[in-house]
C-alpha cells in the first residue's frame, strides 16, 4: 500500500481534481513506476484553514479563548512553537514575538 500527497489549490469548495491527481500520481510514478500498475483504491479532499495574509491566528480571542489556527500547510512544521505559545498564553503571559499573529490584527473596529 502506499499513501501519496498532497495536492494544493486555493478553492472555496472541496472537489477533487483530476489535474491535481494526475500531478500526485506523475511526481509517483517518477520516483516509483511501479505505481502505475497499482490499484487507485481510495481518494480524499480536506480543507487547509489559512487566514486572510497566511500567517497563524495564534493569541487571546477574548476571555478565556486561546485561537491557535489558520497555520495553512505549516500546520505540522509549527506544531511545537504554536504549542508552546498556547501554554505561555493560558499561563498568562503574553509573548512578544506573538503579535504579528494576534487575531485581533484583523479587527477593523481597532
């Protein structure tokens, strides 16, 4: 069995493209060509939340609410300092190095 991807496209809606397919299973077949022969067995369309400029909404959403979100395809490479940040802000402290990511960098009432 071999698991392949993953395809990214800025869409409002999850549809599985077969141009996004064909690319995973292109870049697949160069490194490994037996994948050709293969069985296509099962496919899958999830969403990546990204905000509006691409960076994290990572802070105090209002009391008692902690946003760590919208890490788009970063998500997984910033697991350990989104972490980390989480555990400082419901500690009560707020990092300096926080607020390019404030959600409230958004709040157009400011």
């Amino acid at each position: 069995r071999l698991v392949i991807g993953a395809s990214s496209q800025e869409r409002d809606d999850l549809v599985l493209t077969a141009g996004g397919v064909f690319r995973l299973l292109e870049g697949a077949v160069e490194v490994l060509p037996a994948v050709e022969e293969m069985e296509l067995v099962e496919t899958w369309v999830g969403q990546r939340p990204a905000s509006r400029d691409h960076a994290p909404l990572i802070g105090l959403a209002g009391r008692n609410v902690v946003l760590a979100t919208g890490h788009y395809r970063h998500g997984i490479l910033l697991a350990p300092v989104t972490a980390e940040a989480v555990a400082r802000l419901v500690g009560g402290e707020t990092p300096d190095w926080l607020a390019p990511f404030a959600p409230a960098r958004f709040d157009t009432h400011a």
